[in-house]
C-alpha cells in the first residue's frame, strides 16, 4: 500500500514537472517569435532609407497642386519634410538657381526669365500643363473678349465695360507683377504683347489673392490659372471659345503653359523621389485632374520655349 502511494506520488510530480517545462518551453517560443518580429520591425520601417527638407517655391498657379501632393507625400514617407511657397514663377527660378530651394515651380521655360547661363543649369521637370482664363466680377456684363479687346484694356485704351458691350461701369484691373509666370503666360498668349501697369490697377503677389479682389471688387478683371476657377469669378470666353481642359487640350484655346518643377542638376534622393510621385499615376490621373489641371499626357500638341505648337 505505501509502495503504491509512493508510485503515486512520483507520477504526479513527474507530470506536473512536464507541464511546467511545457508552459516555459511555449512562453519561450512566443517571446522568440515577438522579438524576432520587433527586430523586423525595428529594421524595416518605411522611411528608414529616405529623409531630407524640400523646399519648392516659386509659381502661384502650380501651389495648389504641389502643396496638396506634398501633404500625402509626407505621410507616405515622414522622414522628409517639404514647404511650398509662391512668390511667382521668376522668384523660384531665381532661388533654384542660386540654390536657396531645392525646387523652382515656374509656369514658364527657365530661358524666359533666367540668362541662358543660368537657365543652363536648370533640370526641367514638366508635371502638368495649366489653362490661364481672364477672369471678372461676376456682375459684369461680358461673356467674351477679342485680343484685341484685352490689348486695349490691360493697356488703359478702354477703361469701360460699355466700350465692349457691358454695362457703363469702370473697370478695374488687377494684375500680377513682371515675376509672375502667370503674367507672362497671359501677356504672350492673350495679348501677344508686354504691357506697361496702368494708372489705377491692382498688383497682387498671389493667384488667390488676384480671385478674391476680382471677386469682390465691382468692374473687376484679371486671370487666373483653371486651378483657381470657381463661382466666385466669372470666366470670359477668348475670342469665342470656352476655357476648358478640352480646348486647351486640341489646341483651339491658347492660353496655357506647362508647370515646370526646376532643379539645379540633379536632384537629390529625397526630392528625385517626389518628383517622381509628382508623375504617378495617384497623382496625374487624381490630384492633376480634380484641381483643374491638365496631364501633360493628354495634350494633343506641344509647345517649345519659343511659343511654337506642333502636334
């Protein structure tokens, strides 16, 4: 009977001893398991080989669009840090070429606002293509302007609405100043001409602050990049025909420019790596089109630094 009891006892320790060893052995493996797939962790994270600060400044008309990209871009890659300032196309092509920005957005070509030399230096990143409409008071009674029209008026030959059909109210001209790529887009494609500010007219830095005074200021006109086009201005027909992404597309609206992204050489890791994003598919085929812009893909002619278009 002892004999037994003892037997007993010792089958009991004896189990009781492998499911300790057992417990042990599995806590063992799943702390195994966890460190190794911290360790993975720690070693793989998605930013691990991309860091740097971007900065791109320049053109009012391309902001909106690099602004937005940039915000997700960030997200998608939080060691790089980017900032996008306006000023105008001639002040980003300015600072990239004197390398105080790593990025110069400019509606226009290097060549127009640089000397050839500096404009040399310039890589030419094209993104997407901007249609620049002439824009006025929503309660001016005008639809459609001839060149000729808008020469004479950005000029000061008619300083009122009822001299091309409107109402008799003076017009008021808000322009851009002589760095805004936006100006020279305009002035070469509308007007076909430089013209001198006149007595009277409004200058403003910012493609948004150009929509808000053309928007609340009686008699008002100006123009503004399709990016900008909303309700709160009224957008004029050039000579018969509509603003739109078609028009500018076939080629029977002239009033566009590509949106360049300038880097001085090269670029670097950080910033090769959105300009690249800049071209993607998540970018071109959303960003691009639901803010007004126009991929480059989708234009059925071209145009050179010198104005020409061909198919």
């Amino acid at each position: 009977m002892k004999k037994t009891l003892m037997l007993i006892i010792a089958l009991v320790l004896t189990f009781t001893l492998a499911a300790c060893g057992g417990k042990n052995n599995a806590g063992s493996g799943a702390n195994g398991t966890t460190n190794g797939t911290n360790a993975g962790n720690g070693g793989g994270s998605a930013d691990a080989g991309l860091s740097g600060s971007i900065l791109a400044t320049g053109s009012t008309a391309l902001q909106p669009l690099v602004d937005q990209a940039s915000k997700r871009f960030m997200e998608q890659n939080s060691g790089v840090t980017i900032q996008v300032q306006g000023g105008g196309s001639g002040t980003g092509l300015a600072q990239v070429s004197q390398g105080q920005a790593n990025i110069g957005n400019s509606d226009v070509f290097a060549e127009e606002k640089l000397e050839a030399d500096q404009a040399k230096g310039l890589v030419d990143h094209q993104v997407a293509v901007v249609g620049i409409a002439t824009v006025v008071n929503p309660e001016v009674n005008v639809d459609n302007l001839t060149k000729q029209q808008l020469i004479d008026i950005f000029s000061g030959k008619i300083a009122n609405w009822k001299e091309v059909g409107g109402n008799d109210q003076n017009i008021t001209i808000v322009n851009r100043p002589a760095s805004s790529g936006t100006r020279a887009t305009f002035e070469k494609y509308a007007l076909g001409e430089k013209v001198a500010d006149v007595k009277g007219s409004i200058q403003e830095d910012s493609s948004g602050t150009v929509k808000k005074l053309v928007g609340e200021t009686p008699g008002a006109i100006g123009y503004l990049g399709f990016a900008y086009l909303d309700d709160k201005v009224k957008v004029l027909k050039y000579e018969g025909v509509e603003a739109s992404e078609e028009t500018v597309a076939n080629g029977t609206y002239p009033v566009w420019a590509y949106e360049h992204m300038y880097t001085k050489g090269e670029p670097d890791a950080a910033t090769k790596a959105f300009l690249d994003y800049m071209l993607s598919d998540e970018v071109q085929n959303g960003d691009v089109v639901d803010m007004g812009y126009i991929p480059v893909s989708k234009m059925q002619v071209k145009r050179d630094v010198e104005g020409n278009i061909s198919k």
